[in-house]
C-alpha cells in the first residue's frame, strides 16, 4: 500500500508559492509568484492583504458543476503580507480538482494520475488524468509530459484506486513549505533532491498485474487458465481490489477480452494455442481503462 496524505517537495527550485486546500471530496491550490523587494507594488495591478484573501481562497471555486474551470478573479493582484514570503506575493489564480457532481467524471478512474499543472507564465491550469491521455498515446515519463505541455506541475494527486483525496498520496511541488487551508496538514516533507530523476517517481505508488502460478504453460491447439494477482509496485504484497482489465494478445486466441479481479485482487482468464505449435509463445497485455500494460504475461507453447 502507498504512503497516503499531502507530501512537501521542496527544494524545487521554484519561483512559485501555493496555498492549499485537500480535503475528502476535493483539493485545489491557490498560487503566488514571490516578490523581490519594491517588486509587488511595481507589478501588480492593486494590493490585497492576506486577511482578505484568506477568507475567499478557503471557499472552493467551483464553477460551472465543478469541472475544472481555473478561477483567475483578482489575479495579478499584490499580496503585501503574504506568508512565508518576506516581500509578499502577486497573486495568479487557483485550480481545483472535484470527486463529486462534476462534468469530466469519467477522468476519475482507478489507476489515475491527477496533475494540476501551472503554464510557463505561472497561471494555474485545469486538472487533468495523465493516464487518460495514455489510453490514446504512451506517455510516461513525467519530464515528457511537462515537456508537450510546455508546463510545470504544482500538485500531483497518485490515485491507484479510486476513493476519497484522504487515500491516495498527494504532492505539492514547491521551494518552501505551502500556506495550509481548512485544516489541510503534511503527511510528509522530501527534499526534491533526494528523487530519482528518472521521470517514473508515480511507478512506485501503482501497482501491477502478474501471473500468480509460473512458468504459464499451454499446449499446442489447446486451451489453459491463467490465474492473475494484482501487487503494489513498491514492496510487492497482494493489492486487494476489485478491478476490470481489459486483455490484448499477439498470437492465439482470448475467449474474453476482460478479467474481472475479485475483492482479493485475484481472478484468471482463458487463453487458446489455435493454429500455435510446441516453441510458440503468446504475450498477453493487461491494460486498466486508461493506461496501457500494467501486466505482460509470457505463455510458453508446448
């Protein structure tokens, strides 16, 4: 199972600071670019101090059927006594992400990867499942992601399976400790320096699909049954979930192209040598409904 709750990435390196805001059903950021001193009045289009922003950013921004819409009312705004930053803050908008009553629901699925990203000028943008985009084509690797997007991620929500905020691990990308809203605490705090600069960080939090008995054997013409078992990725114990993978193969044949896991996080799935002789293999790839191969089973022919 994964760490869950809020963790600090510090050390980033960036000239952004965020309040925010995770709650059960919800989790949103409000962001900041840092002000050099004599900077914040030069810039900003007005000053509004932090106990009048406060109250607004502690109310969620849910515009139209909490879909995502970014709220940029009184952006550009000078915060003069915004905390944790000596020389205040120019405010530039927040982002939410909803689990309830919203358009855009099919984006939250089990094996989601939530990204709330801010563009090159600092602007908050809208949620977005990463992995829903890996349904259409592979994109991995976290620094690629950003590269196409020509953005930079803030808060990252790892949501293997879907639930409240409160059990998936969240993590807000940032130089210095955030401002915390409506009693949202840090679970942890991990210095940017210390990750794997590899682009597949989320690897760990997920798990995959394997088969639980090998070598995976099936005769030449004939029929077998695989058994599968889900495990988490970082220490490899039993992820106990009820899940629907859909199967693709390369050579003989499935009778069902899904499997449906039990409450266990087991289940099995038939597989058919026609028109295979003895050497032959049959790959098959297990794929989750938006992200592809999770699991790869080799089925030898004999």
């Amino acid at each position: 199972m994964i760490e869950t709750g809020l963790h600090v990435i510090y050390n980033t390196g960036s000239r952004l600071h965020y309040a925010v805001d995770v709650q059960d059903t919800y989790a949103g950021i409000a962001v900041f670019e840092v002000c050099a001193a004599g900077t914040g009045l030069r810039d900003g289009f007005g000053t509004l101090p932090w106990n009048e922003l406060a109250p607004l950013l502690e109310t969620p921004f849910a515009y139209v059927t909490r879909s995502g819409f970014v709220d940029l009312e009184r952006n550009g705004l000078f915060v003069p006594d915004l905390p944790g930053c000596p020389h205040g803050g120019l405010y530039k908008g927040r982002s939410y992400v909803f689990l309830d009553g919203m358009h855009g629901y099919d984006e939250l699925t089990d094996y989601a990867l939530i990204d709330i990203m801010t563009d090159n000028a600092g602007f908050p943008l809208p949620w977005r499942n990463r992995f829903a985009q890996s349904a259409r084509e592979k994109v991995d690797y976290s620094f690629r992601h950003r590269a196409r997007m020509q953005a930079s991620n803030a808060l990252v929500i790892f949501m293997p399976i879907k639930g409240q905020l409160s059990s998936t691990r969240i993590e807000i990308l940032c130089n210095q400790d955030p401002i915390l809203l409506n009693g949202t605490t840090v679970a942890g705090r991990i210095d940017d320096a210390t990750i794997p600069n590899d682009g597949q960080w989320f690897k760990q939090f997920y798990f995959h699909a394997a088969a639980t008995e090998k070598p995976v054997t099936v005769p030449a013409g004939g029929r077998a049954q695989v058994p599968v078992g889900l495990k988490w990725n970082g220490d490899g114990t039993p992820c106990t979930h009820q899940l629907a993978l859909k199967l693709e193969s390369d050579a003989g044949y499935l009778p069902k192209r899904r499997l449906f896991t039990g409450a266990d996080g087991t289940g099995s799935f038939a597989v058919e040598a026609l028109g295979l002789n003895p050497g032959d293999r049959i790959a098959v790839k297990m794929n989750t409904e938006h992200y592809t191969a999770i699991g790869k089973i080799i089925l030898e022919v004999v």
